[in-house]
C-alpha cells in the first residue's frame, strides 16, 4: 500500500479491491474521506438525489468492512 496511487491498489488477495478510503489519519495509497467529499460537484448531489428515489432503506448498497491495523 505505501508505494501504491490513490486509486489503483492491486492486491493478490484481494484482485477486486483498487480503492480504500480512510477515515482518520493520511495512509500513503489510500484517499481521505474528506478528499472524496471535496471531489464531488453539484452534477454529482443532483445525481444523488434522482438515485435516492429509486433505492429502498433495505437494499444493500454500502457494504463497509472494519479493522484494526
């Protein structure tokens, strides 16, 4: 991860894996959430707001894994 860009991960154990995005701190080859945020346009909200009216409460869009390093 330390040598990887932002974007382009590449795991062996993980092949579908190219993003990680952090919470807390800056981890080389890895975006902050707050870049992400940041990155985003106002195209980008109205293109939210038109897909939230089309998912459900129950539909599994987010499917987020946790650990400790």
């Amino acid at each position: 991860m330390d040598t990887a860009i932002p974007g382009s991960v590449k795991s062996a154990r993980l092949p579908d894996l190219h993003t990680v995005i952090v919470t807390d701190g800056q981890q080389l080859g890895m975006y902050h959430l707050e870049d992400v945020m940041q990155a985003g346009s106002s195209q980008h909200v109205q293109q939210l707001d038109e897909l939230q009216k089309k998912l459900s409460f129950d539909d599994p869009i987010n499917i987020q894994f946790t650990s400790v390093l």
